[in-house]
C-alpha cells in the first residue's frame, strides 16, 4: 500500500520536511509513504475541474481530500479505515489544499472527504501532521498496540 501525500506547492521550511521524514522513514515494505510536491495530478485535477470534463483514475487509486467540513475519524476508525481500502486499492492518494482549501469543482473528483478535526490547520502544518497520523494508522494496520 502506497500513501501519497499531495501538494500543490514546493519549498517548504526544513523543519516541515524533518517533521515528515521523521515518520515516512519508518515504513516498511509493502507500505510506503510519499510526499508529492507542486503535485501534477492535483494540478491536473484542477484543470480538469475547471474544463468540466471528466477525469479517468488509474484502477487500483482512491482519491481523499483533506477538508473540513468533512467526516471526521478518530485513529482507530482511521486505521480500520485505510485496512478496509488496502483490500481494494494499491494507491491512496491524500490532497491538501492550499490556504484557501480545495477549489469548488475539485472536491467532486475525490472518493471521500476527510477533516482531521474542526479546528482549522496551515496547509503547510498539513504535511507532518498527515504523515503522522498516516503513520499512526499503519502501525495499527500492522498490530503494534494503540497508544494514546
């Protein structure tokens, strides 16, 4: 199971990419996890929103937006979650949006909308806080004990 981490910007603050290698370095195989900067599908995801066209996923790909106001998990559903999606896809790709979130059209490519709480987050914080708890969920995925 590959996790991608989408977006749609590049030069962040060392500690921003200290805080996500710190996690994505303690996955192991089959189970990775990747940040994709200035992302090109979440580009091309826009443009096609904006077009109003229709946009074919690879198979084996689900599309989350991270957006509040979503549904919202606690970790342990999280995991059971993602678990449940590892059965039918070999790719999830997670989109932060930018300061202003998610353009309007977009939101309607993604599979399902997830908000991580209703507190309301920098985009740029995003990126360590989504690696850990994508982390947190893999290890529950892979039956170390729940720790809170």
């Amino acid at each position: 199971m590959k996790f991608n981490l989408h977006i749609d910007q590049a030069k962040f603050p060392k500690w921003i990419y200290a805080g996500f290698d710190n996690y994505a370095d303690k996955f192991r195989y089959p189970y990775e996890l990747v940040l994709v900067e200035k992302s090109l599908l979440y580009k091309n995801l826009i443009k096609y929103s904006n077009l109003a066209k229709p946009f074919s996923k690879p198979m084996g790909h689900y599309y989350i937006g991270l957006d509040s106001p979503s549904k919202v998990l606690d970790s342990e559903q999280l995991s059971n979650h993602l678990q449940s999606l590892s059965q039918g896809f070999s790719e999830l790709h997670f989109f932060i949006g930018s300061a202003y979130g998610h353009p309007k059209n977009v939101k309607s490519y993604f599979d399902e909308r997830l908000s991580l709480s209703s507190l309301t987050f920098g985009h740029q914080i995003m990126i360590p806080i989504m690696a850990e708890v994508i982390y947190r969920s893999y290890t529950l995925m892979i039956g170390h004990p729940y720790h809170k």
